[in-house]
C-alpha cells in the first residue's frame, strides 16, 4: 500500500495515442513542494522514517513514486537551469534509494532503522528549522545575483546545523543517530549541493560573514513544505549567465 500519490492536472493532447501533458501552474508547484517533502522525510511535512523492514517496504515503494511524479514535473514545467539540477537531485535520490532498498539486512538500512526514533520524535524541532530556512530562501529571491549562491549554500550548511542542534533536544536522540540521519540527508542532496557549492563549504569562513535576510512580515505568501521548491525559485531567477553555467 502506498501512503501517499498525486497526479498532476493533465490534459489529452492526442486522443488516438492518449499522450498527456502536464498542466503548469501555481497548484502544480505546491503539489510538487509536498512530493518533496514527503520525499525528504525531514520534518512534520514529511513521512515517518521506517522501523524496520516492513515499514521499509512502503517506504521505499512510495519512495519510487514520488520521484516518478516528481520527474514528471521537472521536465515539463521547469526551464533549462533549474532543471538541469533538479534532474541531479532526482537522480541521485533514485540511486539510493534502489541501494538502500535493494538489501533488506543491508548496513545502510540498520543504521537508518536505528536512528529513525530519534528522528521521527524530533520532526516539529525539525520544521522549526526547515521554516527558517524557507523564509531565508524565499527573501533571496529579490536580492543581487551575486548574493543568492551564497545565501543559498550556506544556508544548506546552517539547515543542517540546526538539525543537529534541535534534535540534540529530543530525549530519543544522541550524536550517533543524529549523524547517521544527516550522512542519509548527505546522501540524497548532497550531487546537487555540490555543484552549486563548490565555492561554500562548511570550513570556508565566507559563510561566517554573511547576513541573512529576513522574510518581510507583509509578505503574505503561502510558505513551502520543504526548501526544494524555494531553491528552484531562487535558481530561476538568477540571470548572470556566469552564475548559471554547471
């Protein structure tokens, strides 16, 4: 059983072939915003970290349609920069989770099996931080080109450091299994995080100078589930073609 499936609006292009299109538009945009954070797991946006090999089961076949609908939309509705590294991300998650799924006793899923507790019970402490991280990237937006890179890399370094520090709160939790969740965060975004950041790793004191910017308090938008879809917006409007270039 999976918990969870959307299918994008579409319409009949071809009713002899009963070829699809994928209907663009503000709607689609936060259904893909929940498939992310549904695909992320981090959070009270997202699922449950599986238990054991049971739960493993459904989450790893959700997992799959996820990413199915999820590739869906990025090649139909997304321009060429944002695409081309969504398509990493997309990828990349595919990639591990046939690894992780493929061997039911495997190491990799042990470790996830015994961190997901400590998890699981630290998911609001979690969105607290997602939430900022959000509203840090949806503010980018409006800002100089030469800014948003930074802001958006260093702010992947910032994210993770909460995690830490929030779910250090958690009674379930300890170093070991906080680590292990952030090596499996590593382990899905980290392609993508890496051809945007060469320039913005953690040890680089670049990211110590930098000023966040807050979101506006008039700004009534709706806020994202995950950072996945603020990253895409602010990708989309960067316009120095040397800032665009993989």
């Amino acid at each position: 059983m999976h918990l969870y499936s959307i299918r994008f609006t579409q319409n009949v292009t071809n009713s002899t072939t009963n070829t699809t299109t994928t209907t663009c538009n503000k709607r689609t945009n936060r259904q893909l915003d929940g498939i992310f954070a549904r695909m992320y797991t981090f959070g009270n946006s997202g699922r449950n970290f599986p238990l054991n090999s049971i739960e493993a089961q459904v989450y790893c076949n959700e997992t799959l349609d996820l990413i199915k609908n999820s590739d869906q939309y990025t090649k139909t509705c997304l321009k060429e920069y944002p695409k081309s590294l969504l398509s990493v991300l997309i990828k990349t998650v595919k990639t591990q989770t046939r690894q992780l799924c493929n061997s039911k006793t495997g190491k990799r899923l042990q470790e996830l099996f015994h961190s997901a507790d400590c998890i699981n019970s630290a998911k609001d402490e979690i969105q607290k931080c997602i939430n900022e991280s959000v509203d840090i990237l949806m503010a980018v937006k409006s800002m100089d080109d030469n800014q948003k890179l930074p802001i958006l890399c260093c702010g992947n370094h910032r994210l993770q450091k909460c995690f830490h520090d929030q779910s250090l709160k958690i009674n379930n939790c300890n170093e070991e299994k906080i680590e292990t969740s952030l090596r499996f965060l590593d382990s899905i975004q980290g392609n993508m995080i890496s051809i945007l950041c060469t320039k913005y790793d953690d040890s680089n004191d670049t990211c110590d100078r930098l000023s966040y910017p807050r979101r506006p308090v008039n700004d009534t938008t709706k806020r994202y589930k995950s950072v996945v879809m603020p990253i895409i917006r602010v990708l989309d409007s960067i316009r120095d073609p040397r800032l665009r270039s993989l």
